[in-house]
C-alpha cells in the first residue's frame, strides 16, 4: 500500500496523558504525512483510543507536543481543531440517534460557509456508503450498527477534513460489513484525504495502511512500514492470531 510521502502533516512528540493518577499514555511520538493511511494497532488499554482523542482535542495531555499543518494544537479545544482541518469519527460512533442521516450530514459540516462545497461533500459522502442514501431520512438510531458506523464516517467527512482521525471504525461488525468499510477507507485516502486509523482489527488494519505503530501499555513498542510488521512474528504472535 505504500506510496510517496508528502509533507508531514502531523507530529506527535513525547505525548504523556493521565485519567487522574492513572497514566494511559505514556511518552508516545508518531507522525503522519499528507497522504498516507498510518494505524495504531494493540490491545484494548494499550491507549490507542486515548491518544486519538488527545490529538483531536477531546482530552488534555500533561506534557508533550502535537503539531499539526505546521501549527502547535496540544491543548486546544476540539472544535478549534476541526476548524483547522482535522476531523475524528469517534469510537463507539456517537450519531444523534433522534435526528435524521440527512440532519446528522448536515452537524458535521456545522462550522463550514461554503454550501457548494458542503453540498458536493454529501454527495461524495452518498456516492461511499449508498447504504446512507437509502436511509436519508431515517432517524440514526433506528439503523443497524454497521449503518451507523457509516454515518459517523460519513459525518466526520463532511467537515472536509486534511486528516481523519478513525477510531475502531471496524466495531462489532459483520465480516462483510468490515471488508466493506477497509475498502471505503482505502477509496477516501485515493480521494485525498489523509488517515489516522485506530483499530484492534490489526489483520485488516495493516492490510490498508502505509506506516503502522504497534502500542502497548501507552507506549510505542513497534514502528515501521505496515507490510514489514504484518510479517513480522512478534506482531503476528500477539496481534494476528499467530
């Protein structure tokens, strides 16, 4: 899956993040290029999930850097860092289940002013999950879980993000349904969209990205290109069923 690099479009340096007394991560650094599709694999705990909020804003680190497109974001709200450009489709999907797909569309372009382009991004957004088009007027939470996970993508989408943050977007899917979803992150990074993929499916995971990082116990025990760690037997042993 590799392909060329483009510029570094996010660097993450010595990033510490506690609950309380508890720390979750622990002294972790990863960057991301324009372009690519780059994973955090590892166990549930590892702090794959908190890491991402941390990048998007949702939670504060205790100390280390986050620059993203050049500007210092570490501690800065998360609607601020969408308006920079970033956007996350959150673990669990999180859709407004009273309010319809269309409604649902339409929150994720919430801080845009450009109703042409928003306008195109629906449709782009349909054209990826036409599951959605189906169901435009149904409420979310009337929908199945695999339609759910669409909409939460498809949301996160219509910010017209540089970076997608995707957290376990694989979830307690059907098997059809997450060959369904790597194929749609794949067609989204071909459209120019940059990834950042958290996902405890580390067979499908490396399967479609470029880079990956293995996380265990909130550090970084494994990097390298994602073809070289799927062969790789510590990773195989812990992470792909042997």
């Amino acid at each position: 899956m590799t392909q060329t690099s483009g510029t570094m479009l996010l660097q993450v340096e010595d990033l510490h993040v506690s609950y309380g007394a508890i720390a979750a991560v622990k002294g972790v650094s990863l960057d991301v290029r324009e372009g690519e599709i780059v994973t955090l694999i590892g166990n549930n705990g590892a702090g794959k999930s908190t890491t991402l909020r941390t990048i998007s804003g949702l939670l504060h680190p205790r100390s280390g850097t986050i620059t993203f497109a050049g500007q210092s974001i570490a501690g800065v709200p998360g609607h601020e860092v969408v308006a920079l450009g970033m956007a996350h489709a959150p673990e669990g999907r999180r859709i407004f289940p009273r309010m319809t797909v269309a409604e649902n569309l339409d929150l994720g372009a919430y801080l845009r002013k450009d109703p042409a382009g928003v306008a195109r991004d629906r449709e782009r957004a349909l054209e990826l999950f036409p599951r959605l088009a189906e169901r435009i007027n149904q409420r979310a939470g009337t929908m199945s879980g695999g339609e759910q996970q669409m909409l939460a993508v498809a949301r996160a989408l219509m910010a017209a993000p540089r970076l997608l943050l995707l957290d376990e977007p694989s979830m307690g899917l059907a098997p059809v349904l997450v060959d369904l979803i790597f194929d749609t992150i794949s067609r989204i990074r071909e459209q120019g969209t940059t990834i950042l993929l958290v996902e405890q499916n580390a067979r499908a995971a490396l399967a479609v990205a470029d880079r990956a990082y293995v996380l265990e116990s909130g550090h970084i025990k494994l990097s390298g290109a994602a073809s070289d760690l799927a062969r790789n037997p510590e990773v195989a042993a812990a992470y792909l069923g042997g």
